[in-house]
C-alpha cells in the first residue's frame, strides 16, 4: 500500500491574519483496486501575521486530532484500518 500526506499553505486575504491550509492524504493498494485521494482545507486564523511552515501545522496536536477524525470517517467503509495521520507523521 503506497500512503502520502502532502500540505501546502496559501494566503488568505479574505480574513485579516489567516492562511489556507491544504492537506492531501493519498492511498493506493497494490493488492485491492483501490484509491483514496482526499484534500482537506483548513481556514486558520492567528493573533498576529502567521508565520508557520506546512511542518509546524503537521506537529499541531489539534490538527493532529482533526485529521485523524478524517481519516478514520474515510476508513469506515473499507475492510481493514487506515494509517492514522499520526502515524505517517510520527506524531502523537
């Protein structure tokens, strides 16, 4: 099974010291025809101007636990478990 997570952060200038924050989890079985390519889009607003890598978000533990949320809602009707973002990661 071949498994990546992907983020890239573009500016928001819709809200006053925030970004977009997309999150691309892929998956792909070599034994079972079966592809998963999900994006999510986080809208994150910060006290002053943001100034944080694609890293610094992954190492977030409430995005952490809001991806982990995703990924388990995608693995629902598949047969099995899907890596957590924690795990791919290396968080918590």
């Amino acid at each position: 099974m071949s498994i990546a997570f992907r983020g890239f952060i573009d500016e928001n200038d819709k809200l006053e010291n925030s970004i977009i924050f997309k999150v691309y989890y892929d998956v792909e079985s070599s034994k079972y025809p079966i592809v998963l390519n999900w994006v999510g889009v986080f809208i994150l607003q910060f006290d002053e101007k943001p100034n944080v890598t694609v890293d610094d978000l992954f190492k977030d533990e409430k995005l952490q636990e809001q991806l982990n949320n995703f990924i388990e809602i995608l693995a629902r009707n598949l047969v099995g478990k899907l890596p957590s973002f924690s795990e791919m990661i290396g968080g918590n």
